[in-house]
C-alpha cells in the first residue's frame, strides 16, 4: 500500500509523468530539423510504441505521421532505402486510408521503380494511389503508361495515355500523354510480325496521334519533336520525299536542327542510290527520242546504206 502511494505521489511529481507520443513525435520533428536522424527515428519509435494499444482514430492519425516520418527520415535524411521501403510498406498495411498513405504509395512507386527495378510493383502503388482521386491524379497516370513503355508492354502504354487522355483533357499531361501514345504505337509497327497491313496500320495510327498533338497543342514543346517523328515514319514507310517535306517543317522550331538536317541528308542520299543515273538527263531523253534504228544501222551501216536497205 506504501508503495502505491508512492508511485502515485511520482507519478504527480512534475518532470517525472510519462511522456506521451506527442512528446515524442515533437522531439522526433525537432531532431529532424536539426539533423540528427538517428535521434528522430529513436523518438518516432518511441511515439508508435506509446501508441500501440490505443486504436483511437486521434490514435490513427497520429501513428500515420509517425511512420511517415520515420520512412522520410530513413529516405530524405540517410538514404536507407531498403528500410524506407519497409516502413512504408508498414504505413501503407496499417493505415492504407491516410493521407500519408496516399503519399507513401507515391514514393514508394519511385524507390521500387529506381531502386530494384520492380516496374510491376510500381505500377500496383500508382494504380492504388490512382484509386483515391488524389490532386495529382494526371500525373500519376502518365507515370503508369510511362512504366508500361519501360516493359515494352506498347498495348497497355497505348490504351493508358488514351485513358489519360480521356479522364483529364484540361490537364497540362494530355500533349505528353499524346506523344507517348504515339510511341508506344510506333514500337508496335517496329515490333508486329503480323505483317505489313498491321504494320501500317500502328504507322497511321502513330502519324495520326502526333499530327493531332501538333494540331491540339501547337505551342507545346513537343510539336517539332512530333513533327521530326512523323517524318521519320514516312521514311520507313518508304515515302523518302514526303519524310523530307515534313523535316523541313520541323526545321522551323525544332530544337535541335543538326538531327533533322541529317535525316533530310540521308533521306535525299536513299533517294539518289534509288534513282538510275540516266532518269532525267537531257542525253537519255534525246536518245529515247531517236527512232529506233533497222538492223544495217545496228551492225554498224551508214544512214545511206541503211535507207537503200529499207527501200529494198
């Protein structure tokens, strides 16, 4: 009983009452801004372990925050990327409704993607971001068709972009969207082993993609990169005069007039090795002119000899 009184009579004492997860999750925010991690990471433990049996939702909120700062700390501040990712995989499993989950998909998509290369895995973190309506939702979009582009999976890039397309036509992501979109069907006509209908087919459809970003978006940046594409498909379809007209349209704006003055230059090589020398010159029509001539003028006969051999 004296002991109990005891503990009580501590426990009111000031400086010796237990300190809440606020307290830690204070210090842990004040040691960040100072730089000093590891401190953070010990407070932000110690902010989940008062939380533990607390399943409040002021509880919750709190708990997200302190993973989320955790695996911010591990990330941001030490580059531990394998330990960022468990925490917010931690983040994700225990408050998959937060915010800060929501946001932890996000980079957690970015490690997976750049850091060991799980494209799969990526795209699953997105594709469940994309399933909240976050602000960003465009952008997010665009980066699942970009990964699927990274897969060479060129079907599901182009029914993506197309997506994005559809869902967010104000956003500033449809000319980008367009063009990948145009790549991906690109790719497609490169790779199909269905034959050359198909073929030609993904190159129309590809033309027509990036004809319809120059025609929507004449000011974005990537309406001469389009146009340099558009011209390289007509050369591939074997149609080198065509390629050369539409490079001299991009020549006008395009970024880098070197690259499209080359392509121009082989393009006009292309059509001089596939043209007989003899097309054209005056010598070669004169000559197609001439009457042809009887068989004493082919052996070597003067005219006259030839006339009597024809009067005969």
């Amino acid at each position: 009983m004296r002991r109990l009184v005891l503990l009580l009579a501590l426990a009111l004492v000031p400086g010796c009452r237990r300190e809440s997860a606020t307290d830690h999750m204070q210090r842990a925010r004040d040691a960040t801004f100072e730089k000093r991690p590891e401190e953070a990471l010990v407070e932000y433990r110690k902010a989940l372990d008062a939380l533990r049996l607390d399943d409040s939702a002021q509880a919750m909120v709190m708990k997200a925050r302190a993973l989320k700062g955790a695996a911010d700390v591990y990330w941001l501040e030490l580059r531990k990327v394998k330990e960022a990712v468990s925490v917010y995989k931690e983040l994700i499993a225990q408050c998959p409704e937060s915010p800060e989950a929501l946001e932890a998909r996000v980079v957690l998509a970015e490690l997976l993607r750049v850091y060991f290369r799980d494209l799969r895995g990526a795209i699953d973190q997105l594709t469940a971001a994309l399933a909240r309506n976050p602000p960003q939702g465009a952008e997010l979009h665009y980066q699942v068709a970009k990964l699927y582009f990274e897969l060479q999976d060129y079907q599901q890039c182009v029914l993506e972009s197309r997506k994005l397309a559809e869902r967010f036509a104000t956003s500033a992501f449809v000319d980008d969207s367009l063009y990948l979109q145009a790549q991906a069907l690109h790719m497609q006509a490169l790779q199909t082993q269905s034959g050359m209908p198909e073929v030609q087919r993904f190159r129309q459809e590809a033309s027509r993609t990036y004809a319809d970003l120059i025609a929507r978006f004449p000011d974005s940046e990537l309406a001469p990169h389009s146009a340099f594409e558009m011209g390289k498909l007509k050369a591939e379809a074997g149609d080198n005069e065509k390629a050369i007209e539409t490079w001299v349209q991009a020549l006008k704006n395009h970024p880098e007039p070197a690259l499209v003055q080359d392509a121009i230059a082989r393009a006009r090589r292309r059509i001089t090795a596939t043209t007989p020398e003899d097309i054209g010159s005056r010598q070669t029509a004169f000559e197609r002119a001439r009457p042809h001539r009887n068989s004493v003028e082919a052996v070597g006969g003067s005219a006259e000899e030839a006339a009597r051999d024809h009067g005969d």
